[in-house]
C-alpha cells in the first residue's frame, strides 16, 4: 500500500528532517539539501528551512562582517549524506520559510527527495547560527525560541 505524500511528509516531519530538492528561490535549478530547523513542525503550517551549499569561498565572502556562528560547517562525517569535504549552511542568507502543502506538492510530483535525518547537535547549531543572525526579521527568530516570550 503506498502512503499519501501529505500522511508521508506531514507524519514524519520533525527538527532535522533534510529534504533534497530543487527551490525557484535559489535561482538556480540544481537541488539542495534543505534542513527544518522548527522547534515542532509538525504543529506548523509554516516550516523554517536552511540551505546546505558546496559553494564555501562564496558564503565566507559574503559573510565577512557577520558572526561566525552564523555560518555551520558540516563534513561527510557529521551528516552521511553530503558528499562534499566540507558543506556549509550560510545561515543569514539561506534561511526560508516555506508552507507545508508546498514541500507536500514536491513530493507528490515526485520533485523532493525525503533524506536521513540530521543529528540534534547540527540542527541546534543551526538554530543558534539563525538566532545570532542580524539578517533573519525578528518573527522567525522567535518561532525557533520554546519560549516565545523570551
């Protein structure tokens, strides 16, 4: 029996879920790995996305002047399934906020790709590399607080 791609996608989403997949915002039709960094996406309609990219010298360049908790390094070893020496996550620049119908559209055209589960530890990193941004608005910040009122 095959699983609807909605009960797939909806029943199984959690804080470092990785999606492979191409997005019309990168502006560039290659697929990414993209990592939910939600405190509980499952309960949300909208999820918080951070791009992995192979393009290091590029994110260093353009993150100079920005905390270098910002950008998380990632190796073969940390996450399996990056293949690259070393990946990165710029998380000032490549942080998105996509609804949960349309990763569920991608699925169902068989256009995303469900990936290994990333450890608590990098997706705590990335949390921290988005929450010490001075690029990401302050309403996503505060989804990625267990408090919100803090």
């Amino acid at each position: 029996m095959d699983i609807p791609p909605d009960v797939k996608l909806k029943a199984s989403i959690k804080p470092g879920s990785v999606y492979y997949f191409s997005y019309e915002n990168l502006h560039t039709s290659q697929p990414h790995f993209f990592v939910v960094i939600n405190i509980d996406p499952f309960t949300e309609k909208i999820i918080i996305l951070v791009c992995a990219s192979s393009q290091t010298e590029n994110i260093k360049l353009r993150n100079k002047t920005n905390p270098p908790e910002t950008i998380v390094e990632v190796s073969p070893h940390q996450y399996p399934d990056f293949t690259r020496d070393v990946t990165m996550f710029d998380c000032n620049n490549s942080v998105f906020l996509v609804d949960i119908d349309k990763l569920v559209e991608k699925l169902s055209q068989n256009k995303l790709e469900l990936k290994a589960e990333m450890s608590n530890t990098l997706v705590e990193r990335l949390r921290q590399g988005v929450l010490s941004s001075r690029l990401i608005p302050l309403n996503i910040k505060k989804q990625l607080k267990t408090n919100p009122y803090q």
